[in-house]
C-alpha cells in the first residue's frame, strides 16, 4: 500500500477503489455471495459510497437486474422518489404482471398522475413493491443498490421495508448505506431483509490515508505532512482529501507548531455550530485549539475566568467532550479544534499563545507558545525553543524537538552564534531520528542551497544521505561533492567515509571494500577526537566481518564496545551493541540475543528512534522465529511492518522478515506476496545486502507452499549474490539448508549434497553449531533419495536432537516431520505425532497443514519404479545420453554444463527431455534406470 513519494506517478483516479478496508469488504463480499444483503453505515465522509460503489461493481455481473436509488436531503420530503428511482425504468416492463389494483397504485405512485397515499393506498402499493420484486427475481438474481439511506423519503423507506421482510427465498439482495453519527443504525434495518449484515466503516490508518492521498495524485506532501494531514482528519477519508488538496495548491507551508490550514469547504461542516457560541465562549475554545492538552485549569491560568460554563455550552454543541473523571477537554473531532483555529485572526492567535506561553506548565509548551506568540527574530526566544528542543530530545521526543528547531532557527537573528542554519541542520538530524525522513531532506537541502561552510555542508549532506535509507544509489552523485567539501579535514572525511563504507555494501555489494572503508573511518575519527563516528565506523566494520566470516570480527566488536560510550551510539541500530547482538544470534546464543535485542528495542522506544525501532522490532521477531515462538513473531513483524510503512523506513528489510513470519506461522500466500513486495523494494533501491535476504525469505515461502521448483530459482540466485559480495558466514542467511531440501525434492541430489558439503566447511569453521545440524538434516534427504533410509533417519535424529538442546523450535520440529516421512511406510498415524506437538508448539500453522495432509494421504510408499526399462537409455538422442551418463556417475548440472562445454540451461532443458522420453520425474530414477541395466 505505500509507495515510495520521490518517483511514484499518481495513478489514475478510480471512484470505485476501495483502500484498505480488507476485513470488511471481504465480510460484504462474503455475505452478498450468500444471497444475503448488506447495509453500510457510519460518519459523512468515511468512504460509504466508495465501498458501496465498488462491491455493487462486483456483484453487477452475477445480478440479472441492478436497481438504484441515491437519495438527497433537499429531495427527501418528496414521496416516492427513491421508489420512481428504482422501479421507473422497469415500470412499463412488470406492470402487465401485477394484479390492476396494485397496477394503478404503483403507477399513480411512480408518475406522479393522481392522488396515491400511503393512507389511501397503502396495501396496494405494499403488495405492488412486494410482487414487483418477486416478478423481476424470477428471470434471475436481483440487486438493490440504495445510498444515502437517511435521506430516503418515508414513504419510499416504508414500502421497501415492508417488501424486504417479505421476500423470503427470493433472490433479491439489498446493498444500502447510511449516515449514522452518534445515532444507532438500527432503525435504517427496517427497510433491509431480516438477514441484513451490517458494517460499519470507521477511519483510514494513516497508512491508509497516505495510500489515498497518492491515488488522488498528491504526491508531493511530505510523510510529516501526511502524518499531520492524519491527525488533523481523524482518519475521515473525505477530510484528509480536502485538507490534502488545499496542502498541495498552497504556496506556503503552515508553520512549525501551527495546526494545518482548513479549506473553506472543510470549515463549513464544522463550524455552523460555532455560531451559536457567545463571543467569550468562542475566545475560551480558540485558548483550547491552541492548547496541546486543554484542561479547565490551563484555561484559568490563561485567564478565561468562566471556563466552567463556556465549556459546558461547547459541550453541549456537540464541540467538546468533556468527563468528571477526566481534567482533559477533548473536541469531538480534531477538524473542529483546526478549522477553528484556522477561523480566528491572526492577533486573536498570538493572544491566545501569549496567554499560554505562561499558563503552560511545562516548559516545551511554554517555549511552543512563546514562539507562535511573537513574530520576526528574537535571540532570546529562540534561546528558550533551543534549550525547549534540547529538553524534548532528552525525553525520547525527536519530532518535538525538530519542530521547535525550526522554530527556533525561525526567530534567531543572522548573525548569532549558533546562527540559523545551525540550528535547522539540528532539526534535521532530530527528524531523521523521528523517521520523518522527508523533512530532514527538505531541511538539508535548503541549507544547501546557501551554506558556505565545510562543516554546515557536509553535515547537510551527510543528512541527505540518511534520508535516502537503503537507495543509496539515488545519491551517488553526492559522494563527489561531499568530498570536496570535506577537503583534507580528518573529522569531516570520517563521516564521508563511514558513509562511503554502506555505499559499497548496499549499491556495489562489495563487503571487502565496505570493510576497509568502515576501517579507515574508524581510524580518521580517532585522530580528530571524534569518538562518536569512530564507535559507528567501528560497530560496521565489525558487523561486515562477521557476515564476511573474517577472524578478526570477535575483536572488532570489542573495540566498539570499549568506553567510553556514546549513548546515541549505543541504541542505534548500527551501533556496537546492535553488532554484539548479530553476533550472539548467529552463535546460537538465543536467550542472550533476546535479552539483548529486548534492552535495545526498549531504549529506542523510550528515546523516539522511530528506525532503530523499526529494525529492533524486526530483529526481536527473527529472534522469536530462531526460538519457534511463531505467534509471537508474527505480532511482532506485523508490527515493524506497519511502522516501517508509515514512515517509510526499512520497508524492505521489515517486509522480508513479516514473509518469513508468514510462511513459518501465518498464511503461505501472503508469505509470497510480501517476500516479492521485499524483494521489489530492494531492486528500485538497488539495495544488494536485502535482496538476497529478500530472495531468501521468497525461496523459503515458496519451499512452503509446495513450490520447489521456484524455492530453487529463487535461492539460487540468493547463493550468486552472496558469492559476488564475499559473504560467507551459513550464519547470515541461514537459506542454504532450504536450498538443499528443493534441490533433492526436484531429483538434484547431487548438487544438493555439493552445497552441503562447501557449507560446512564455513559453518565448522565459524562453529555454528545449528547451521551444521540443518545441513545435516538436509543431508539426510539426500541419502533417503538414495535409498539409504537407516542412515538417513538416524542423521535426522542426531539433527534434531541438536537442534532441541540449542533451542532452535521451528528447526527441531522440521527435523521430526523429515523423520516421520521416511518412518512412515507402517500404517497408522502415530509417527508423525511428535511432529505436530512440536509444530503446534510453535503455533507453525502452515507446518502443521503439511503435516495433516501427510497424515491424510496415508502411509508413505516406496518411491514408484520408473516405467521406462534400462533399454530405453539406449533410445535417447546422442546429447541426451551423455547428460544421463554423467548424471549417473552423481554430477551436478554445473558439472555437466562444464565437462560438456555447454550452458546449464541446456543441461536442464536436454535432462527435462529425458525425463518425458522415459516417463520418468527425476534424476533418482535415471540412477535406478542404470542400476536395472547393471544388475546380472
């Protein structure tokens, strides 16, 4: 649903389509498919008609008849308009069917010809609308489509409710929705059948709402805008669209601190009421839209003397809510507070933040007021925000404190010192901290645009940089620059170098590069006394060391972690103590990972690093997977998912790891949907270091689904960009083990065993102790593919015995459903028992499926005997018998393509030849073929 901001093209404007709302319109569906109907309701704006549109589009092709009403407030004193709506096309068509009493009844109703009442004619025009109905149902299924429910004239709402109780097994579905506020819905069933399911439609996410705003082409809002576009709209769709709109075609951006700007077309829906307030009353409202948590107390001290009774008649307007139990005053939707605030002039607005700026009890707000209170530079506001910006980064508050060092640059006078653009690059840097990359970019390249200094200009770009995430090759160009503006000083060629190291790693994939770059960062930091980046530089040299398996990972770590420490550096998710935690999780020490990734997600949160929570969540969930706790690592990828979409951080990365989530314990198809949705990301980025791991969790869901063919494409292509990138710790991907399992499940044990073989030597190297039970575990498929199903269950055993003491739930469970398939040659279902405890165990849903079905299909027999007879062998072409030669003597399809000097697409495409001559599935059975011939 999110789309990336900088290049996407709007998309062409579809009235019916329907985003988000999935649980919903799948429930609507769902019931009008039963034959049942469905009435929509909620607030004006929510996206009723949107949704009513959509699933009456659905349905048109399964209806014969689709009938339509949408009625309107000025027509609702009209009887029998929305009935005229309805049945006026079909008048002249159903007429000759209806006894003539109802005939004459319905007609006068309809055309308006005579005096028809409801009092008068009141049973004939029931039984008309009734009959009416039943005969148009009768040459097929029929659709009633009404909108605006609320405004359906009575007399039209009584005759339809009345048919609709009455219809019986007729195949007439209604499809309504109405407006309900406050107001039950419960009365508008009666014009519905009794079996009507009602939905109500609440409001957009923010996710939602930045999705919508992109289909009507307003791209161009920044993240933070479109977050305050959320608050602001109460996730009204209607309201975000019109607040989006006026946003775009505004020259000027409302100013930091200050609530959005609401059109004219917005604040007549809101304010009509406000003309009912007495003057003072609506003084004491605009102090409380000011306000960022108005209470009865703050409005005292802001010197609104009868706050009690002013509030009391908001409240009874409908403008506030208020509770005894509660001090807080909360507008019954945000756009009342805006749109006021919005209303009132501009003196009205100081005095109201002069008020607060001392009533205020805390200081962020009082500085917040202070500002908004003043106009033009003033050294000692802009003092006071700074020291406000500071406090509020102390308390885990980054987007606060952006927002008060805009306001604090905006009043500092040129020539302070710090000066302006001083203080913008700090707010920049705290809203890349907050996630609101796209603001940082602004602010960066603003400062750009005028800054002289090499030290401004390169932390500037060094903002840039940040913002642009994974895409670092959308920035290329910028390397060249910022290494000028460094020129020869070694604190500013740090932060160029450290940069320049995930530059090789993400766009080149070059992890030797990366790492040296990583190692003279470190070292150019340490000689300008810059212990900061030195710490970061260290924490990445140490991380691309132990993916690259290199020895001197364990003391590179160690001197990240030496003090003295910077605090920032140790919460970052690039920092030393991320580095230790990769470390203890691909060393198979799980519950120290988790204690350690728990600490950091934990002090992310209480500091407001919306990335370094994004990833620590992401992380946590993996560790959880490591575990076999796949319900818990499904809340928690969920939840890294949709933070990661809604600021537009790690989407890849969160994305990938929600697939393998999916595909271990949730639903396999939308495992698949995610790991290409990951795997996309990471190509527009140009991101190789995701991309595997992306085609990675893509391989396993497709493993999982049945798929081996595909999980064999996929994690093929995984082994060519981790060989390119010098990656050589099993450890890091852990996909070599699934690999091997497709590899033997489509007939190529040979290459399954070669990779089995050159991964433990890595993994005996590292020690990673539950990589080499994998492997075992995989290697043992290979010799049941060879018929040596003694040694094969007694590999899987030790694996899986491995596996259990090293904690690794999912892996251990996988190990016994190996285990069972091959014992399971004896009737019954008692050997694949301990599989689904164990599966069940870890809630791995999609394992247990697969075990079921196993159950289901009865006892394993022995794998079928080819067809075809060893003299078939002798019927192949020339090139088709060397292949088979070779694969008999156990070669690879690369060691076929290599002695026979051709591509290993042709070796696949001569071997599928092969396979159709002889009717044979797999290179097994070529090996059982040969074996015929050699037998006396």
């Amino acid at each position: 649903m999110t789309v990336r901001r900088d290049d996407k093209e709007p998309a062409r404007y579809r009235p019916d389509l329907v985003i988000g709302r999935d649980e919903l319109f799948a429930d609507a569906r769902a019931q009008l498919a039963r034959g049942g109907s469905v009435l929509l309701h909620g607030p004006a704006g929510i996206g009723k008609s949107t949704v009513l549109r959509a699933l009456a589009a659905e349905n048109a092709a399964a209806t014969s008849r689709v009938l339509r009403c949408s009625a309107t407030e000025s027509e609702s004193h009209l009887p029998f308009l929305a009935l005229a709506d309805l049945f006026g096309l079909v008048l002249d068509e159903v007429a000759p069917r209806l006894p003539v009493a109802q005939r004459t009844a319905l007609e006068s109703a309809l055309t308006g010809r005579g005096e028809s009442t409801l009092q008068r004619d009141g049973l004939a025009l029931r039984l008309a609308v009734l009959s009416t109905l039943r005969a148009l149902s009768a040459e097929g299924p029929v659709l009633v489509v009404a909108d605006d429910l609320q405004w359906l004239d009575p007399a039209s709402a009584e005759l339809l409710g009345f048919a609709a109780r009455r219809l019986g097994d007729s195949p007439v579905r209604m499809l309504c929705a109405v407006r309900t506020e406050d107001e039950e819905y419960d009365r508008h069933l009666r014009a519905c059948p009794p079996d009507t399911l009602a939905v109500r439609l609440g409001p957009f996410s923010r996710t939602e709402v930045s999705a919508l705003l992109d289909h009507r082409g307003y791209t161009s809002l920044s993240r933070s805008t479109v977050r305050d576009i959320h608050r602001t709209s109460g996730g009204n769709p209607l309201f975000a669209l019109e607040l989006g709109r006026a946003l775009a075609e505004s020259p000027t951006r409302p100013r930091p601190g200050e609530p959005l700007p609401v059109p004219t077309s917005l604040r007549a829906l809101v304010l009509s009421r406000l003309e009912m307030l007495s003057d003072e009353a609506r003084r004491t409202l605009l102090v409380a839209s000011a306000g960022a948590r108005p209470t009865l107390a703050l409005l005292h001290a802001a010197g609104r003397d009868n706050a009690e009774a002013e509030t009391a008649q908001a409240a009874s307007l409908g403008l506030l809510i208020t509770d005894p139990e509660d001090p807080a005053l909360r507008f019954t939707h945000p756009l009342i507070s805006a749109a006021l605030y919005a209303e009132a002039p501009a003196r009205e607005r100081r005095a109201a933040h002069t008020a607060l700026s001392t009533a205020a009890s805390d200081p962020i707000e009082r500085a917040r007021h202070l500002a908004l209170a003043s106009t033009g530079p003033d050294p000692e506001v802009a003092a006071r925000l700074a020291e406000a910006a500071a406090t509020a980064r102390d308390r885990g508050a980054p987007s606060v404190a952006a927002s008060l060092g805009l306001l604090a640059a905006r009043h500092t006078p040129a020539d302070s010192a710090p000066a302006p653009d001083e203080r913008r690059l700090q707010a920049a840097e705290d809203a890349i901290t907050a996630g609101e990359v796209d603001l940082a970019r602004d602010i960066a390249r603003e400062v750009l645009t005028r800054a002289t200094v090499p030290a401004e200009r390169v932390r500037a770009w060094m903002v840039v940089i940040e913002a642009a995430g994974q895409a670092l090759g959308e920035v290329d160009a910028v390397f060249p620059q910022v290494l000028a503006d460094a020129g020869d000083d070694p604190r500013l060629l740090a932060l160029v170098h450290y940069q320049l190291a995930w530059r090789e790693v993400v766009v080149n994939g070059d992890f030797a590069k990366s790492r040296q770059e990583a190692a003279h960062a470190a070292r150019l930091a340490a000689r300008a006394g810059d212990r900061r980046t030195e710490l970061m530089a260290l924490s990445f040299q140490s991380s691309t060391e132990t993916l690259m398996g290199h020895p001197d990972a364990p003391a590179t770590i160690r001197r990240a972690l030496q003090e003295p420490q910077d605090p920032d550096v140790a919460s970052h998710h690039n920092g030393a103590a991320m580095a230790r935690f990769r470390w203890l999780l691909m060393s198979d020490q799980l519950p120290e990972a988790r204690t350690a990734i728990t600490a950091l997600l934990r002090e992310a949160r209480r500091r407001g690093m919306v990335e370094s929570e994004v990833h620590f969540s992401r992380l946590l969930a993996d560790t959880e997977l490591r575990f076999g706790h796949c319900g818990r690592a499904l809340d928690l990828a969920g939840e890294s998912l949709r933070l990661a979409r809604d600021s537009g951080i790690g989407e890849s990365a969160s994305a990938m790891l929600a697939s393998v989530a999916e595909a271990s314990g949730g639903d396999v198809d939308r495992a698949l949907a995610l790991a290409r949705e990951s795997a996309d990301h990471a190509e527009v980025d140009g991101d190789q270091l995701y991309l595997s791991l992306a085609l990675a969790a893509l391989g396993y869901a497709q493993l999982v689904s049945g798929n081996a063919q595909a999980a064999v494409h996929s994690l093929r292509r995984v082994r060519e960009l981790e060989h390119g990138m010098g990656i050589t710790d099993p450890a890091r991907g852990r996909w070599q083990g699934d690999l091997a399992e497709a590899l033997v499940r489509i007939g190529e044990p040979g290459e399954a065993q070669e990779l089995i073989n050159v991964t433990r030597v890595h993994a005996l190297r590292l020690n990673r102790a539950s990589v080499l039970a994998v492997l075992d575990r995989a290697e043992a498929l290979v010799r049941a593919a060879r018929g040596e199903h003694q040694a094969a269950i007694a590999q899987l055993t030790s694996a899986q015995e491995r596996l259990a003491k090293l904690g690794h739930g999912l892996e251990e469970a996988r190990a016994a459903f190996a285990r069972a398939r091959l014992r399971s040659r004896t009737p019954g279902p008692a050997g694949y028992d301990e599989a689904a405890r164990l599966f069940r165990r870890c809630r791995a849903l999609p394992w247990l499926r697969q075990v079921d079905a196993a159950v289901a299909a009865g006892p394993a027999e022995a794998d079928p005997v080819p067809s075809a007879t060893p003299a078939a062998l002798d019927g192949l072409a020339s090139m088709e018998r060397q292949v088979a030669a070779l694969v008999m003597e156990g070669a690879t399809n690369r060691e076929i393509a290599g002695r026979l000097f051709i591509s290993v697409k042709t070796v696949e495409a001569t071997l599928t030849r092969v396979y159709r001559k002889l009717g044979i599935r797999s290179r097994v059975d070529i090996v059982r073929l040969a074996a015929g011939r050699r037998a006396p």
